[in-house]
C-alpha cells in the first residue's frame, strides 16, 4: 500500500472501513510508518490474517502524523520505523503522544539497532513494545495481537466511564433541578408576605452573578453564588406585616427587630447537606456587615466577612437604592453606582464594588430588563 494513493483523513480505498469485525469487536487500523515500501508491505501482509485489524501504511511521518489526527478514534495500534528521514520514529511517537485521544494506543518501535539506551529513550516518549529487524511475521501477528486486545479493553473500558459519567451527570442535574424547585417554592412563600420580594431578589440574584463572574470566580461557583443569594432575605418571613409592609421610616425599635431577619434566616437554612443552602446560610448571616465593622449581625470586618455576603451587599444595597419604596423615590442607576464607589472601604469590599462597576453594561441591561 502506499499512503500517497488515498486522501489523508480517509482510509484507503483499498482497505474495508473500520466497522464490526468477526466476532462482533470493532475493526481497528494498524498505522504502520516506514521510509521502505517494502517493509511496509511485508508488514501489512504480516497482518492480515488478525480479525478486526486493517492496516494502512506510509512511508512519510508528516503523512503518518497528518493521518493520525485526523482518524485517532480509528486506530488500534500503530507500528513505526526508527530511521527515517525528515523525522525519527522517536519524534514521531513523541508528536503522536499529544494527539488527543491518543494516549493510550499502543506504539510498537521497529528497528534492527538493538541499543540499550535507543529503547529507554523509545519508553521515555511514549513507546508500548519493540520488534527488531528482520521481522518475524508470526512474532509480529502474536505481539499486534495481544496489544489490539489492551487496546479494545481500554475502549471498552473508556465507553463505560463515559456511560458513567453520563449517568452521574443526569442524576445529578435530577437533584439540582429539585433543589432549586424547593428553592423557588421558598422564595414563593416570602413573595406573599411582600409584593416586591419576588422581583427583588430576582434582581439580587442577576447582579451577584455579574460580580462573581467579574471577580473571576469558576462558573460552577458564579451559579451557586447566584440561586444561593435568592434566599439572603429568607429570615423576613419571620417578621410582622407592621414592620415589614410600614409606609415610612422604621422607628428604633422596629429598627431592631428588621436587623433580626439576618440571624432569623442563617437559623432557617443552617444544618442542610445542600451546598447552596449552605452557601444561603451563610449570605443570610452576613449580606448586612459592613467592610469596616460597623455592620450587623456580628460586627466582621474586611475579608472576615463571607465572600458571599460581600457580593450580596453591593448587589442588595445597589437594588434597594434604585428601586421605589413607600418612603423613598428610587435613585437613578448612575447615581446608585457612585454611592457604591462613596463607600468602597467603609460598607462595601472594594473589589466586589470594582466587579461591579466592571459590568456596568449587564447591570444597565438588566435595571431596563426588570423596568420594562
């Protein structure tokens, strides 16, 4: 066979498509790399008699390697010569190495220099076996054979990883699905005691996500961060409808008993297995303490407050300063921006005030958003 009769990322039209061989195990190809035509053919007929293995063979390591990315999932084993032109077959095996997908295929090193040091060299860069020079065809038949057997085992073995992890992925989204019903039906039950709590923390939770992503946080975390911070208010539910619906300024005392929620909702979500009820917890403890520790319900101070509450007290005072209370007129979106800036060091984490300020455009979009 010579590789220049067919395009690279195909098999030659001489040899059948990979497929099912006898036996019901998938046909694999054996890549064979020599510079001689002749030994590739010797090779390949040296093969032929092995059920489920297809060989296709070059004489150019730059083809070989062009080949071999372009049909990795085909390939059972490959067989290369060491010298050659252009590219030795340590620097091929190396190339072939990164491939993706390629780590695991066998490699057999052919070569009739029987140096000590050339087959540690060959295993230092990713050879599997060697055979030497002349090649003995029933030795070649019984070596590819039993190496397109570990090959097959770890497809096999691959295939059901993937079939596992495809499983844990839907139960877990099964649960991450139920848990964030319980969540919203939570949320529900607060929205009735306050008309403006469902789009409240609706609004919280859009600008949180903004700041987690900004600050740099992994994606899985920007999402916990975000469904965890619904529920930093969960502790008004415990409030009376005389402080929590008043129209007008709170006095002292109902001052106090407001200050309360913080502590009353860490009480309602602590203990759970869930992180994100966990992660609530801990938000609805501390989206009120302030960055100099004059804050409520624990006086922290700086980086001893919850990363969480950090970024749901900008998100927090940033919505109530913008949206329209029976006591106040709601601030424009600019001058709620520069009152956050007024007072990064003293209530707010500077850097979740700077993570904000950072998606100005996404927090404009999503003040419009809930306007419209």
């Amino acid at each position: 066979m010579n590789s220049h009769a067919f395009p690279l990322a195909a098999v030659p039209p001489s040899a059948p498509q990979v497929g099912s061989a006898p036996g019901g195990d998938e046909t694999l190809l054996a890549l064979i790399l020599d510079d001689s035509e002749m030994n590739n053919l010797l090779l390949a007929r040296a093969l032929a008699p092995i059920a489920g293995c297809r060989a296709v063979d070059f004489t150019r390591p730059e083809d070989a390697l062009a080949f071999l990315v372009a049909n990795v999932a085909q390939i059972g084993i490959v067989i290369t010569d060491y010298d050659m032109p252009g590219m030795t077959g340590l620097e091929f095996i190396a190339a072939a190495r990164n491939v993706p997908g390629f780590a695991h295929v066998p490699v057999v090193m052919v070569t009739s220099l029987d140096q000590q040091s050339l087959r540690r060299e060959a295993l230092q860069r990713g050879a599997t076996d060697f055979l030497g020079k002349p090649t003995d065809p029933v030795e070649i038949r019984a070596r590819v054979t039993n190496l397109l057997h570990l090959s097959r085992a770890h497809r096999r073995e691959q295939e059901r990883s993937a079939i596992l992890a495809r499983e844990v992925a839907a139960a877990v989204a099964v649960c991450e699905a139920r848990e964030r019903e319980i969540i919203a039906l939570l949320m529900r039950a607060a929205e009735h005691r306050d008309t403006d709590t469902g789009d409240h923390i609706a609004r919280v939770a859009a600008y949180a996500t903004v700041i987690a992503r900004n600050l740099g946080l992994p994606d899985s975390e920007v999402a916990r961060i975000g469904l965890a911070s619904t529920m930093h208010d969960v502790g008004k539910i415990g409030l009376s409808d005389s402080i929590l619906l008043k129209n007008g300024p709170l006095s002292a005392e109902e001052r106090s008993e407001m200050q309360k929620h913080a502590d009353r909702g860490r009480r309602i979500l602590q203990g759970s297995s869930s992180e994100v009820v966990q992660l609530a917890a801990e938000i609805a403890a501390s989206h009120h303490e302030r960055w100099d520790g004059t804050g409520y319900p624990s006086g922290l101070k700086g980086e001893a407050i919850p990363l969480g509450g950090r970024i749901v007290a900008v998100a927090d005072v940033f919505d109530a300063l913008v949206s329209e209370r029976p006591y106040k007129k709601p601030w424009t979106p600019d001058a709620a921006a520069a009152f956050l800036q007024e007072n990064a060091g003293t209530h707010f984490d500077p850097a979740c005030v700077a993570a904000f300020l950072a998606g100005w455009d996404d927090v404009r979009t999503q003040c419009h958003a809930f306007a419209a």
